[in-house]
C-alpha cells in the first residue's frame, strides 16, 4: 500500500515528513515541553476504528514499525519512537452501562472526562492523579490512580479490550477469549503488541464522601514524619490515600530562596462524611508536634483533586521523572528523597512518597507485575534546554540514592531514556512471557517495543 493511498482510504488525516508542519505536529503530540528529537516518517490520527486497521496494514506492508499515541504523557516522548505513529486520541467515545456497572471508554477519553461522566451516574474509576492524561496508555501501563489501595491498579478493572492486532484485525478479548492478550494489556505498556480502541471497565460505586486533610512539615522533622506514617498507615483502611509531597512553598509563603516542606496529604474515599472524618482524624491523632501549617478535613471531590494536582504540572514546562516501588522502610525513604530534594537545580521540581495501606488490594496475574508498599516519584520540572543536562543529572543522582531499596519501577513515569537502568518494569517471569506473546502475535515485529527503542538509539 502507498502513503497516498492510506490517505484516500482514512477518515482521519494523515501527514508525512515532508509535508509543511510536520515537525509542529509531532511536538504538539508530546505533552512535554521537551519533545523528543527524532520525529516519525508518518502521522496517522485515527478517526475511526477502520483508520487504525489501515495505518496499521500500511506499516506491515511497508516494513515499518508503528508507534501507537493516546494523549502523548509517557514523559520521554516514547510516543513517537516509530516510523508511523498512530494516534487514537481521537477514539473517545463512552458509554456507561449502568445495569452492569461497567463502561466501554475509548483510548482517548481523559481521566478528569472519566471522572466527571461516572461522578454523575454515581459510579467511579480508579482514574489518574493528573487530569489530562487520558485512558489509552495510562491503563496499558498499569494504571496508579486514586484509591487505588480499595480499587486496586486500574488495568485491573479492565475486563474486556478492541485491539487492532499486527496484521491490521481487530481482535475483541476478555478472559474467556483471547486471555494472554488481555493478560498483556494489564500493564504491558509500551511493550504491548496491538493497538488498543476501546477499554471495557468494571465501575465502581461512587464514594458519598472524598474528603482530604494536610499537615505541612519542615525538612528537619521528615524523619520524625517518616516513623509516624509507618505507624499510623499499618493500621490505616484501604480507602485511605497518603502521600508526602516535597516541594517548594507557595510563592505567598515568602521563604527564603531553596527552602521546601514537607507536607503530610491524606484523602479518604468514604461510604459518609461522617466515615471519612472518622478516618481522616484517626490517622492524624498522634501526627507529631511542629506543623507549620494545617488544612483540616475539607471535602475533595474529584474535580477538587485535579485543581489541585494540575498546579505543580503546566503543560509547557520541561519534565524529566522517575519512580520506584519499594518494600523498603517509608522513613528512610523518605529521608534519602528529602535529602537529594535540598540540591535540586529547579525550585518548580517536586517529589512524592506514598504509603500504601497493608489492607490495599494486590495485583493478580497479569503483565503488570512490579509494586510495593511505597511508591515514590521524583518530577524534576524546569524551563530552558540550558538547564537540561543539570536537572536530568539531579534526577538520575537522587533516585541512584533510593534505588538500592526498590522492587521495581512503574513504566507510566519511568526514566526510559537512562542506559543501563538498574531497576526493572516486569518482572523476569513477566519479561519471558510478553517476549513469547510478542514473537507469537507481532512476529515481524510491526510494533515498536522499548528493545526497539534501545537499539534504534545505540544505531543513531
Ligand atoms: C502530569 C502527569 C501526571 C501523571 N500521573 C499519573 C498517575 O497519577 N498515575 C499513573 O498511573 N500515571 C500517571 N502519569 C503517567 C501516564 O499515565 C503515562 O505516561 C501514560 O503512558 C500516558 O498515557 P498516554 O496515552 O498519554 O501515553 P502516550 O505518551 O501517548 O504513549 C506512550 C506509549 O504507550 C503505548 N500506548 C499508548 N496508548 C496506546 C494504545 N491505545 N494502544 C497501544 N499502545 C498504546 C505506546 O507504546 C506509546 O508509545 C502521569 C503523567 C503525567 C504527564
């Protein structure tokens, strides 16, 4: 098949490299103010199911490896590591069926879109913390969203998927058919070897109450902070969320130049306010000495979340990120985390360490395959390609300090583009068989996988 007559057949559009605004649209497909510095031959933004079949029939035809897009957060850019990138974001349909409490969600329906269209059927979804992500590679790579401790990883909840398979079917799978492909698509991420058009999730009933409180600490008492919290979580119900968030004081704080808290945030999903309060001021009972300042229980729905997630995250801003999941001490996680904050480059960066609950519900079988207790993400966030070289050096020294202590890293903000990264996204048993899956279902290996990625890298 030829470029021009993929262009006939699409209802999409279809754009090459050396047609005027390519390079423009490839950045614009990267969220990341840092896009990447190769761009792909082909464009193909999908309008419908058919116009994937054909982007992906076109490549097979032509050799060419196709690099699926859903909203282009996957930090790195990975997004366009491909001769053809297909982009699905416009596959956004929803329909929610309210009698099996289930919901078909196109790849491209984004969380804060998801949250709000169950929110008013009363039903919820363990949908990311950041609002504009949408569906399609945030469950392909697991999925860490909120309440998750009570709802589990979000691919769990992915019960059925369309996916365009490597010789352009369609393929719909579930556990009683095509088993190993659904396997995949719960946490293969970018190693997956189709194309994913609709996601069928299992909803669940919508919390009366989401409430939140906060305790800001300084640095010197993240130790005293990090004991607590191993205390006060080992006993803390599964719907309770609570993460450390380090980052810079508010511009009104008027702090001197490199100071930064340490602030203590909790959100319970509740079945009442009554309940929420309840586990909100249990938590916090015996909260050290020395706030500096606290928020007391205040209602959190989910669009109040996502105000408050999207400040420390502006589209436009330069963004290096990495995370781990540890079952390692949270205190001295934490404390290695703060120390390696203190000599940050950029005062916009921040980093979170999260505790999870031992009531949390775990994984079961599937590609996603790494967790822990505690999960830490460290955002470095700057302007200017100047300051480049010095942020992704801070990134990579700091989490060299708390990698020691990890089981594994979360594919959805993983540092992709470091060589030689000690720390694994599956697990071996999970590698072999996503290895097996791929030579079965993509044997001349249409699309792009990180393998791919790494020697196409070396080659350049
Ligand atoms: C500000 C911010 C906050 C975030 N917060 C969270 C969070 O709270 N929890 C969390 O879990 N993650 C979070 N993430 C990470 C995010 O979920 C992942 O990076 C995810 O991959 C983004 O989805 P995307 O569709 O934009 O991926 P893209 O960047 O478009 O694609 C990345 C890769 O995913 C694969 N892919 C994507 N869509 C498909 C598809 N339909 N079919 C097959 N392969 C596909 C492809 O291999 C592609 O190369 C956050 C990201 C950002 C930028």
């Amino acid at each position: 098949m030829e470029f021009a007559t993929l262009k006939r057949r699409i209802r999409g559009a279809a754009i090459e490299v050396f047609d005027p605004g390519h390079k423009e649209l490839c950045d614009d497909l990267i969220w990341n103010g840092r896009k990447p510095a190769s761009h792909p031959r082909y464009v193909v933004r999908a309008a419908c199911v058919e116009d994937v079949q054909t982007a992906v029939r076109f490549a097979a035809a032509n050799g060419l490896k196709v690099s699926p897009r859903g909203g282009g957060h996957n930090f790195p850019g990975i997004a366009l590591n491909g001769d053809v990138v297909v982009d699905v974001s416009g596959l956004d349909h929803l329909h929610i069926d309210m009698k099996s409490a289930s919901a078909q969600v196109g790849p491209g329906v984004t969380n804060v879109r998801l949250a709000a269209a169950l929110d008013r059927n009363a039903y919820a979804f363990p949908v990311g913390h950041c609002a504009t992500v949408p569906v399609s590679g945030y469950l392909l790579g697991g999925g860490v969203g909120w309440n998750s401790g009570e709802w589990g990883i979000a691919c769990f909840s992915v019960i059925g998927a369309d996916v365009v398979m490597a010789d352009g079917e369609l393929r719909r799978v579930d556990e009683s058919n095509g088993s190993e492909i659904l396997w995949a698509v719960r946490g293969a991420g970018p190693e997956f070897f189709g194309i994913v058009t609709n996601y069928h999730v299992r909803l669940q009933t919508a919390p009366k109450a989401i409430m939140s409180s906060v305790h800001v600490y300084l640095p010197s008492d993240a130790q005293k902070v990090g004991e607590w919290a191993e205390v006060a979580m080992a006993s803390a119900p599964a719907n309770l969320e609570f993460t450390v968030k380090i980052s810079a004081p508010p511009p009104e704080a008027n702090a001197p130049a490199g100071a930064f808290v340490v602030a203590v945030i909790a959100t319970a999903f509740a079945t009442s306010e009554h309940d929420a309060r309840e586990t909100l001021n249990a938590l916090f009972a015996d909260a050290p000495d020395g706030a500096v300042e606290t928020v007391d229980v205040i209602p959190t729905p989910f669009n109040a979340l996502y105000d408050l997630t999207s400040v420390s995250t502006p589209k436009g801003k330069r963004y290096a990120v990495d995370t781990l999941w540890s079952d390692a001490s949270f205190a001295e996680i934490l404390k290695r985390v703060v120390t390696g904050y203190g000599a940050r480059p950029s005062m916009e960066s921040f980093a979170l360490v999260a505790l999870r609950s031992p009531l949390s519900i775990e994984p079961g079988d599937a590609a996603f395959s790494r967790i822990g207790k505690v999960f830490s993400s460290i955002y470095t966030v700057w302007d200017g390609v100047e300051n480049d070289q010095a942020n992704m050096a801070w990134l990579r020294e700091t989490m060299m300090e708390v990698e020691p202590l990890a089981t594994g890293t979360y594919v959805g903000e993983s540092d992709l583009e470091r060589q030689g990264r000690p720390v694994a996204i599956h697990s071996p048993e999970v590698v072999l068989k996503l290895s097996s899956l791929r030579a079965k279902y993509d044997p001349r290996q249409t699309f792009r996988s990180l393998d791919v990625d790494a020697a196409r890298t070396s080659a350049a």
